[in-house]
C-alpha cells in the first residue's frame, strides 16, 4: 500500500498588502532544507475588526496551522487576542510571529531579535554611544528595544507623530538612557548609528527620511527599508563612507527565527537568504 505522504506543516501571514511577501519563499525553504514540507498561505485581509481578527484566529487554529506571521497593520491589535505573550513581543507591545500550541495562541517578537541579531552581523563594531531611531512605529518599537539590548547607552527617538516618539522613550527608559528629539538635527548630532524605521525609501517612495547633509563618515546606517535594497538613505551614507546596513539581514534573520518558533529547529540561513534575494530579484526584473 501507499503511504499518504506526511502533512505539510501549516504556516501562513495575516497582514494586508502582502502579495509582494518574501515570507512564503523563505519559509519554504528553511522547511526543504530541514527536511519538512510546508505550506505557507497569505492570509490577506485588509481592514479586518477585531472580531474578524478573532474570528480568523479562531479559524487558524481549527484548521491546524503550526502558526503564522502577522505584520501591517495587525502587529499590535492581535495582541489581546492571544494567549500568552513571550517577554520580547510584551516589551515590545507588538507580535509578529504567533505559534500555536495545544489549541492555544502564543505571541513572539522576531523583528526585535532579527534586527538585533542583524546589526551585529553587518556592523562590526558597534559601540555604547548615542543612536538616532528615525520611526517610532511597529518596527520602530522593535528596532528600540534591540538596540537597548545591544547595548547601547543612548536611544535618540524622532517620529513625526511625537507622541509615538516619547512613549517609546518612556517604555525604554528602565533599559537604556532614551528620549524623544524634535528634530533629525539634533538626534544625529555626534550620534554613532543611525537607523530608518520609517516606510521612506520603501519604493515606489524614493525620498530619504532625513536629509542626507546630517549623515557623517564615521556612523554606521542601518534601513529597515529592504526594497530597494539600497535605498536613497543608504546609499547617501554609501556615498560618504559610512558604514551601512540594509534590511536584507534584518527580514533574514527574522524568518529564521520565527521558523524557529514553529518547528523548534532552528534554520540554516543560506536558503532563507536565497529565497529572499531571488523574491526581490524577481520584483525588480
Ligand atoms: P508604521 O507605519 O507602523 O511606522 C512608521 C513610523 O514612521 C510612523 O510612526 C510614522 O509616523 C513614522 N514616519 C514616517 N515618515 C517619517 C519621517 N519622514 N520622519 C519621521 N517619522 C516618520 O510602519 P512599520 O510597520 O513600522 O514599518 C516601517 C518599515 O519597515 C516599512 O517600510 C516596512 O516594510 C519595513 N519592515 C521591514 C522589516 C524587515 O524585516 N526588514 C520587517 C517589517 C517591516
């Protein structure tokens, strides 16, 4: 008789738009590579309530999912409707991986470690002294807490929206010396790093977040932008010397650690890198 072949292990992304999404191509390929056959779905859903949010929760697990991603605009309104938060994704007060457990929804923060795990990788040396966050939204609040992690003494917070800047300040503030800046000026002035968490760059926008006369050779310059993968903003530090990070480690990295949270094992990176670089090969041509 024939064996039916194994189930696939369920994964998918709930966010809208995401018909561009790395995310099916990365996991898919950390799941050949670890020998596990998965089916990763985009869960499309523009401007979903929270009771449709609950209601496709509840789906998620009844079909069988082992968990999914969650990004724009749903980071921060799943959060109540999960049941139990790991200390990261608490901080940080947004979830962009959920697994699923015996019936039960547990929320994960992997921009947060991604990020982290990424500067460390493509910015050799990264000191103590001040960084300027440009962004204080989803990704920016992961970005922070991050950088609290890594070390650094001084987190330099500009958004446009300053009351999104000065909360993210206050809910640092027991890790790190953080603040709210009024202006780029004075966050980059004799700053270390500097890192856009804004959507500026992302294409079609091809503007920078702040003006390129406030980035110095010696600064390192990380996006989180990742299409283009050398942004305007990057490639204005380029220009200068400074040393730069893109968004490519950061979206790597993340996958690899939320494949880690679905399957318990964790990932090479090389295929996930793979995937990512053929998705946006592709995008591009
Ligand atoms: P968001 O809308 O939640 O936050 C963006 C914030 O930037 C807002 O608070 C807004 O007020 C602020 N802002 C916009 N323009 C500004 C400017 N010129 N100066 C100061 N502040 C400004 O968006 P998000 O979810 O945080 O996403 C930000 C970017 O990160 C998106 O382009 C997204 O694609 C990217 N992203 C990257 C990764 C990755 O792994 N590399 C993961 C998730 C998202």
């Amino acid at each position: 008789m024939i064996e039916p072949p194994a189930k696939p292990v369920l994964l998918g992304l709930l966010g809208a738009p995401i018909r561009h999404s790395a995310a099916p191509r990365m996991h898919e390929a950390a799941g050949a590579h670890c020998g596990i056959r998965v089916h990763y779905q985009l869960i499309e859903v523009a401007e979903a309530s929270a009771a449709t949010l609950r209601m496709l929760l509840g789906s998620i697990r009844m079909i069988g999912f082992a968990g999914i991603n969650v990004t724009f605009p749903y980071k921060e309104a799943v959060l109540p409707l999960l049941d139990s938060l790991d200390d990261t994704a608490r901080a940080v007060g947004a979830v962009n991986t959920i697994t699923i457990r015996d019936g039960r929804l547990y929320g994960h923060n992997t921009d947060t470690t991604g990020f982290e795990k990424a500067l460390r990788e493509e910015i050799a040396r990264i000191g103590q002294g001040p960084v300027a966050l440009i962004g204080a939204g989803g990704v920016g609040r992961a970005v922070g807490f991050a950088l609290a992690r890594l070390g650094i003494g001084e987190i330099r917070i500009v958004d446009r929206d300053t009351a999104k800047a000065e909360s993210l300040a206050r809910d640092l503030s027991a890790s790190c010396h953080a603040h709210a800046c009024a202006d780029a000026e004075s966050a980059c002035d004799a700053a270390e790093g500097v890192v856009n968490a804004t959507p500026v760059g992302m294409l079609p926008s091809t503007a920078l977040p702040i003006p390129a006369k406030l980035l110095r050779q010696e600064q390192w310059v990380a996006d989180v932008v990742y299409y283009p993968l050398v942004t305007p903003f990057l490639a204005a530090a380029r220009a200068i010397g400074a040393t730069t990070a893109t968004g490519r480690a950061m979206t790597v990295h993340q996958a690899a650690d939320a494949f880690q949270h679905f399957t318990g094992i964790k990932p090479p990176l090389a295929p996930i890198q793979e995937a990512f670089d053929a998705v946006i090969a592709a995008r591009a041509g």
